[in-house]
C-alpha cells in the first residue's frame, strides 16, 4: 500500500471510434493520498480529443465530461465560517501535516485556502477539479469531529462494537495533534436544530460513493464523512433537501470523476438523458453511485462496447 504522499496521476480511456479512426478521451485523474487505511482521490480530471477526425460519439462524450466537472466549478451556496480556526485550535487539523499534503503533491495550499483555514471566510464555496482534494480533506475533518447523532448513534456505533476508531474514516485520518477517540464527535461545530438535523438525517441517507454501499449516514470512509460535514454545514445555513442533493451529484462527480462519467455516459445512451438534467436522487442513490451500482453501469457499458477497458482509478474504503 502507498504512502501518504504517493500520486496515481494519469488514466487514460482509449476508445475505438470507427474502423478507420481513434479519438481519445483523456481523463487526468487522481491525486491518491493514503491514510493509514484508505486512499484519498482527487477529482481533478480534464476531458480532451485527439486532434484529427471527430467523431459525434466523442464530442457528446466532451460535452458530457463537461457537465460532471465544469470548468467554472459548482457553487455551493454556503461559508465555512469559522471551522478553520476551530478545527486547528481543536487539534483536529494539524496545521504543518495537512499543509504537507498538499506541498509535497505539488499542488500546495493558496493564499486563500491558508485564510480560510487560519482566519475563517465568509466566501461561498466553489468546487471544482482545482480544489476538489482540498475540500474532500477539510469537510473529512469537519464530518469526523463535529458533535452529531449519526456518529454518536447511527450506524458508526451500531457497527463497531465499541470500536469506532476503526474505521477507514476515524482511523484513517492522521492529520491530528490528538487521538482520534478524543476528537470523533467532540466538538460544536456545527450546530442543528431539530428540523436541521433530520433534513440531515433524510438526505444522508439517500446518498452514497461508488467506493463502497454505504450511504453517508455510515460514512466509515472518508469521502462519506466529508459528505457528511458539508451536508451538516448546508442543512445550518439554511439549505433544503433538494439543494442538498443536488450539491451531492456535483461534489460525487468531481471527487468520483471516472464512475460519474461512466453513469452520465450510461444514462444518455439507455434514456438518451444529459447528465445536467438527471434526477440527482438517481445519481447519487445506491443504484447508480454505491459501489455495486457503479459496477452495474461500467459492466453495462462494456457490454455494448462503450467502454473498452475498466480504467484504474476511484475510491477505496478498505478498512
């Protein structure tokens, strides 16, 4: 198993086009960053054609890569507020170690990340291939320690048998200045009220990763306790049910680029449906976006020749 600073940095989708031509798809797709026990993708991923013949396939294909990771990003509609400094006074987020990622994959924190995080912001929130590995380990962090019911008495605890620590998304998380037993759930960071927190509650159950079948109500990885804190953090600022799914399908895409590609290719070839107009229930439930639905799609894809090789890439859940 690689290290935390190992990088997976290139897979690339070739498709035969027609007989007498080959347009590639390539897909630059992930920073792999290991925590003890799972590794962490980027979503930064860029669609291109080969210059030559263009085929209608492989622009539609372009034009639908363009949807599921949008240059200009997705506007989440919501702040961090404070949860930097919290989360560095806390001893969740040690400073120099998470800065570290970031430096020694070559993509070191901006400016405007390092205030964020040391000074709060009240900006909105866009992510986006750039800073999608950024937000998937910050709202990591958010989910893991803020103080709320799904971790105390959902899932989490029902299915560890005391041992909470275990998991891929308590244990795996080695960017601390304290114990993991200290921090899971310890801290007031963002608080619900009782319609908040079961609008919570109903989304995160509804929302899955195609790196395992468990809904963000279990996030036992990491990217469903990131899910977790930015729908905590939505819910407090006043978002509805509807926004928040939405949110889900654009974040699932730019942190699951390949898998979403392959369920917005799925989608327009069996219902002839743009990614962009889709239900985003559908996209991000368990049919489509849990780990067994995700493979459903590819294997039907490959069934009808849309895909010519599974590609390597995507989350893992190990534990």
């Amino acid at each position: 198993m690689a290290n935390s600073q190992d990088i997976q940095t290139e897979s690339v989708i070739n498709r035969r086009i027609t007989q007498v031509a080959w347009i590639t798809i390539g897909l630059v797709a992930v920073y792999v960053v290991v925590m003890a026990s799972g590794w962490i993708p980027s979503a930064k991923a860029i669609a291109t054609q080969a210059e030559g013949s263009q085929s209608s396939t492989g622009v539609e294909t372009a034009k639908l890569y363009e949807q599921i990771n949008s240059k200009d990003g997705y506007n989440l509609s919501v702040s961090y507020g404070d949860l930097g400094p919290q989360l560095l006074a806390s001893g969740v987020i040690n400073y120099d170690a998470f800065a570290a990622i970031y430096q020694n994959a070559g993509s070191p924190l901006s400016a405007e990340q390092i205030d964020a995080l040391k000074n709060g912001s009240d900006q909105e929130i866009v992510i986006n291939s750039q800073n999608a590995y950024y937000l998937l380990n910050f709202f990591w962090a958010v989910g893991l320690a803020n103080q709320n019911a799904i971790l105390t008495e959902g899932p989490m605890v029902q299915n560890s048998d005391g041992k909470f620590e275990n998991f891929a998304s308590t244990g795996g998380w080695s960017l601390a200045t304290k114990p993991i037993t200290d921090l899971y759930a310890s801290l007031d960071l963002i608080p619900l009220t009782e319609e908040q927190q079961k609008l919570v509650e109903e989304v995160a159950q509804g929302v899955y990763r195609p790196c395992c079948d468990n809904p963000t109500h279990f996030p036992d990885c990491n990217h469903g306790m990131a899910m977790l804190g930015i729908l905590e953090l939505m819910a407090s600022q006043g978002a509805t049910a509807d926004q928040m799914v939405e949110a889900a399908k654009y974040i699932n895409a730019y942190w699951f680029p390949q898998q979403t590609l392959e369920a917005a290719v799925y989608l327009k070839a069996n219902q002839g449906i743009d990614f962009a107009e889709a239900d985003p229930r559908l996209i991000v439930g368990k049919s489509m976006s849990s780990a067994s639905g995700s493979k459903r799609v590819h294997a039907d894809l490959q069934s009808k020749g849309l895909l010519q090789q599974a590609p390597d890439q995507g989350g893992s859940c190990a534990n």
